[in-house]
C-alpha cells in the first residue's frame, strides 16, 4: 500500500514539475529572435522601402532578407515598388508625398538608380524633422529637402555598412542601401557610416513651379494617379485659386496645345460617370480625371504635357 501511494505521490509530482516548467519555460529560439531584435534596433525600427524593382522578380524579396538579416524582426512598409522606372521626379515626389506620414526616427531606403554603378554618390541624409533617408544621390531628396530641410548628410563609404567585399555594379538596393538602411534601424551610429558632406551641394532636380501671371496660369502634368490615369499636374490649390474659379465653375484650358472646358468640382460623383472634371486632389494639387474612367489613356496626353488656364473673367 505504501508503494502504491509513493507511487502516486511521485507521478503527482512529476506532473507538477511538467506544468511548472511548460508555464515558465525560456522562449524557443524563433521567439529569442524578435526579442534580440526588439532589445536592440532601437527607436529607428522602422523602414520605409520604396523602389522601381517591380515584383516580378526576387529583387525587392531579396533586399527585404538582407534588412532583416541585419536588423532582425525590423518592420519594412512597402511605400511602392511600381515607381515609373529610371523617373527620379516621381520617386521624388512619392518619397514627399508619403515622408510625413512616418513617424519622426522613421528609415527610407529608396532605390530609383538609374546611374547605379556610376561616379554618383550612395548617401544618408537626415531631415530636420529627423527622418534618415537611404538613397543614391541624384534628386529624389529635392521635394523633401524643399519641405523639411536636411540638416546632415554622410556617404556610404564604410564596408562594414554594406553587404560584404562582393559589391555588384548593377545591384546597390541589396549591396549598399539595404545593408545601410538595416544598421540606421538597428540604431547604429550613422556618423561611421562613411564622412559627412554638404547638404548644400545634394544633387537637386530642377522643378518647374506652376506660374500665374496676367494671362492666366501656366502648368504641366507631373504624373498620373495610379491605375487610374488622373493628371496630377504641378498646380497647389492655393494657386489655382488665384485664378477665382470656385465649386461648380466651368474652367476653360489648353493642355498639349488642344482646347477643352471641363468642370471644377469637389469629387468624382459630382460629375455623371464618363464625365470629365477638374479637383483638388488628397494632397492639395489641383488635378483632371474621368468619373470611373482613365484620362490619361482616352486623351493620349503625353509626360510634362503644358496646360494654361485663363483667369477668371
């Protein structure tokens, strides 16, 4: 009988120990690995990632590994990677367009790069709203230098901020600005990452301002918006209202050296679908769209195509 109830005193407790140990147990290893990452990236653990890559191939995939690898459990935001290839102005305007949304330490590593490989420089750059960007030093900083200020910039010139001794001519997204872009998040002294330069002398774009003078306005189109073929033109709202067009006017315009009346209205479905219209686009451009169609594509209007509209009689 003694036995027996040792016997069950032993069972009891070993399977009290069990429970002890599966309650309080150390975290397995995938479980040690983002509390690793979380212990040190820092306050800068956030990416911003944008680039003209596509996602057909293992570009950006490959880029993303490499951040992580250096940075692990780091969390990268997708900004775009459809860019317009080698269009340094739209990368430039995307990277302003979305910057203020990121919080103040946040990380952008840019890839648009058409002179990868060449005498350009690979850069980080600090706004004076302390956002770091990673990026080749050819004008996508324009917009952003413009709104924010950039208050420090240093070269990558450091190895041991770059991938390793296998640097590619063609591939500096996985080589340089990743590698780069990892070890900011990871909170590391961006000063070592190679010596300080001029934030004077950042190679800039040279960005038409939409004009108004006493003819009218004179503009062009910046872009389109998206799938949907919408003109985005380089026109601020507050410029256009120079012009004393208000809400349900009739805005007469020459765009690519054809005449045209379209309607300013407020949204979309304030015209009937098919209807064409002029609006204040969400980031305070004046732009022109097709209810639930594709300007760009039914008006075959052509990259930096002019437009001017007359002031209000």
């Amino acid at each position: 009988m003694k036995v027996l109830r040792w016997s069950i005193f032993v069972v009891l407790l070993l399977a009290c120990a069990a429970w002890y140990v599966r309650l309080h147990r150390l975290p397995r290893p995938q479980s040690r690995r983002v509390f690793v990452s979380q212990l040190h990236i820092g306050p800068r653990n956030l990416i911003g990632f944008m680039t003209d890559f596509d996602v057909k191939d293992d570009a950006v995939g490959i880029c993303k590994a490499v951040m992580d690898g250096i940075a692990p459990g780091v969390r990268i935001l997708d900004i775009t990677h459809q860019s317009e290839p080698y269009n340094i102005a739209a990368g430039a305007r995307f990277l302003a367009g979305s910057s203020p949304y990121f919080p103040t330490g946040a990380v952008f590593v840019v890839v648009i790069d058409p002179g990868v490989g060449s005498a350009r420089k690979a850069i980080i750059a600090r706004s004076k709203v302390g956002q770091y960007f990673v990026l080749p030093d050819n004008g996508l900083l324009t917009l952003v230098q413009d709104r924010d200020g950039i208050d420090a910039v240093h070269e990558i010139t450091n190895p041991q901020w770059m991938i390793g001794s296998g640097i590619s001519s063609t591939f500096h997204g996985r080589d340089i600005f990743s590698p780069a872009g990892a070890h900011l998040a990871r909170g590391d002294d961006w000063t070592q990452a190679g010596p300080a330069l001029d934030p004077a002398k950042l190679v800039r774009l040279d960005i038409k301002r939409a004009v108004v003078d006493a003819t009218g306005l004179h503009a062009e189109v910046i872009g389109t918006d998206g799938p949907y073929g919408n003109l985005v033109l380089n026109v601020p709202a507050e410029t256009f209202a120079q012009l004393g067009y208000q809400l349900h006017d009739t805005v007469p315009v020459t765009l690519d050296g054809k005449h045209y009346s379209f309607p300013f209205v407020k949204t979309f479905s304030d015209v009937p679908v098919g209807k064409e219209l002029f609006y204040i686009d969400s980031r305070g451009r004046l732009s022109l769209g097709i209810n639930q169609r594709n300007f760009s594509a039914t008006y075959k209007v052509p990259a930096n195509a002019q437009l001017t509209i007359p002031r209000k009689p």
